[in-house]
C-alpha cells in the first residue's frame, strides 16, 4: 500500500513512517528546489558546479515532491546544452563549462529521470517532449559499448576514450538503458538494438567482473550491480551481504570508501534502495534511519561525516544530490508513486537473456576462446530474462 501525503499538489509525497514523514520528504525537495539557478541548472550547492547526472537525480526528487515548474525547468536545462552528439559535458558552472570530458553514464540517466517522470505523473507529455534527447544520448552512450558488453566511461575533449570500464559505471548505464527500452515501448517506438545492448550490458556486470577497472574500495561498486538490477534476488543478497561490514558502520550509515571511517548519506541511501530490490527490507529501513543523523532541519542533508569525531566532511558541505537520494529512497521503501519500484526492480522490461558471454580474447574476460574461465557469480539458474 502506497504510504505518503498529498502536500497542495497533486504528487503523493513519500513517507516511511517512523522514519520520514511526508512533509520532511516535502522539505528536501523545496531545498533543492532553493539551490536551482534561474536557467534550471541544479548545482551541487550554491555557486558550486552541477554535473547532469545528479542534476538528473535532484531532478526526480523535485518531480516526487510535485515541483512540476522546477522539474520541467530542469530537464529544459538539458535540451539547451545537449552537445549535437547527444553527450554533456561533465561539469557546469553557470559561467559555462567547466570540465569539457564525458561520462557515459552521466549522459545515459536522462533516461531514467525521464522515464521516472512519466510513471510518477503518469503522462508522456514531458516524455514526448524530450524524446529526441533521449534518444540522442542513449544512441551516444552505446556507440561506446566494448565488445565484451561493458561501456567505456570517460572519453577525453578530443573524442577518445581516456580509460576503460568501470563496474558502478556500466552498472547505472544498464539500468539506464533498460529505462529507455521502457521509454521506447511506451510510446511505441521500439529500439531492439537498446534491448540488445542491455542484454550485453547486463551481462558483463555479472559474468565480466575482470572487464571493468578494479576499484573495490569503493562503496558503490559493492552495491550498484544490485541496485541497477543486474543482479536480482539471492544473488544480490548474498553480494550485498558478503562483504556488509567492509562497507557499513552499524548505527551510522555506508563508507564511501573501505578502511576509512568517512559515512556518506547519498551512498547510504542507494544502499538502502539496494537492499530493498534485494528483499532485505529490514536493513534497508534501518540503513534510511542511520541517514537522518545528517539531516538538517531545513530538509536538506551533510555530504558525509567523518567518524569518530563527527565532524562534517567535506567541509561544510551539504548537497542536493544527497538530499535527492534521500527522497528515491523514501519513494522506493513506501510506495507512494508509480515510480517507487523502479530502482527495486519493477517497471522495468525484462533483460534478454544472452547464454553466452562475449568475449574479446583479453584474459581479463569470461568465455570464449583465450579467456579464462572464471566461477560464474550467479550459476546456470538464475542468469535468464529477468
């Protein structure tokens, strides 16, 4: 049963009782809503940069709490500056560009705000709008898919790749590509060749760990092959609970990185979501509750705090993304919205199930001719259409 409130429009506000009531949820998104520019550009914080990716997670969390000047702002925002290649550059100030590289994920999650758009406010009409955008960037981002499934993430001003794949990467892009298969059946505009891709995305995330950069250390490659969806049920279970203490202070909330003591509220957040698409909803409330100690009483949310001191770090800094975060966890836990299952693995078209991994012959891959067989994370049974 959807839990929230209607808060003087017509958006069911998020609640998870005992833990956000819906005019908190309400209060972090009117503090975003106080950070966006003029132009709809959603910065990090005032005066500080804005990256699309979480302009687009800020902007979810505006449409969630039935800010629909401010989401439509936003999303206009990224029509004006979408290069004619269908990518974004990474950084923004509201001088201009600030970091002229691409991120392939951060070009992909037009994808998911757009498509989160419509099943909260269960129109197309912003959806229709946009197409083309979407269109454009996912058509972008795959022209950089590898051979073995993954997708390159970092391409240079001058259009080359600067580095190879990185799992939390490829992992946010497969769920971003699936949100455009979505998009597209929605308005009856199929695109198999994206349906494909995912299929071979999803693939690598779970069979090709060897493909993508090591960075373990970080939280979010711990988490995000579960919270994207790539991998569901038992298997993300026992990925999220192989490795819990590495990355989660009980009473506190997720590392951002292991062996340091630094609790990020945005990757506590996610984690929760993670947890919850993963049937662990026990830890997913607990893990939103030990977030709220970086809640200020306006709404918006710290960064991070560093233990045992408890002091705020980085600095002072309090950011929309984290307090968006926030918000898709809260939606995600209770149900208010017809978007609230779309990080736990609802709403979502099933993957095309490949029986086969690719393969490039580098030893760093499975399958194939001159790879080397590494044990399959998930076993015959669970890799299908999911």
């Amino acid at each position: 049963m959807s839990v929230g409130a209607r808060l003087g429009s017509a958006a069911l506000v998020p609640e998870v009782p005992g833990v956000l009531s819906a005019a908190q949820v309400h209060r972090s998104g009117r503090a975003i809503a106080a950070v966006q520019c003029r132009d709809g550009m959603i910065p990090w914080f005032p005066e500080g940069h804005c990256d699309p990716w979480n302009h687009v997670e800020a902007t979810m969390a505006l449409t969630l709490c039935g800010l629909a000047g401010e989401a439509e702002a936003a999303f206009g925002w990224l029509a004006a500056r979408q290069l004619p290649d269908g990518s974004w550059f990474n950084y923004y100030r509201t001088s201009g560009v600030e970091d002229s590289r691409i991120d392939t994920n951060v070009c992909a999650y037009v994808a998911t705000g757009l498509w989160h758009h419509a099943l909260v406010t269960g129109s197309s009409d912003l959806l229709v709008r946009h197409w083309r955008m979407l269109e454009r960037a996912i058509d972008f981002v795959l022209r950089w898919q590898r051979p073995d499934g993954s997708v390159h993430w970092s391409i240079d001003p001058s259009g080359r790749s600067e580095h190879g794949a990185l799992l939390t990467g490829s992992s946010s892009v497969f769920h971003s590509v699936r949100c455009a298969v979505a998009a597209a059946e929605a308005l009856d505009r199929p695109r198999p060749d994206w349906e494909l891709a995912a299929g071979r995305l999803g693939h690598a995330v779970v069979h090709h760990r060897r493909a993508f950069d090591p960075k373990e250390e970080f939280a979010m490659d711990w988490y995000y092959p579960a919270l994207s969806g790539a991998l569901t049920g038992e298997a993300a279970r026992r990925r999220l609970e192989a490795t819990w203490t590495t990355f989660v202070i009980e009473g506190a909330g997720v590392r951002c990185v292991s062996g340091s003591d630094w609790v990020t509220a945005a990757e506590t957040a996610e984690c929760a979501m993670a947890c919850a698409g993963a049937g662990m909803e026990q830890r997913a409330l607990e893990l939103l509750a030990w977030g709220q100690g970086l809640r200020l009483p306006d709404g918006a949310y710290w960064t991070g705090i560093a233990l045992p001191q408890g002091t705020t770090f980085p600095g002072g800094e309090r950011t929309t993304y984290t307090a968006a975060a926030m918000v898709l966890a809260a939606d995600a836990l209770c149900g208010a919205s017809g978007a609230s299952g779309l990080f736990v693995g609802e709403t979502l078209p099933a993957v095309v199930e490949l029986s086969e991994p690719f393969c490039t012959g580098d030893p760093g891959h499975t399958g194939g001719l001159g790879c080397v067989a590494l044990p399959d994370p998930l076993g015959p049974d669970d890799v299908r259409r999911r």
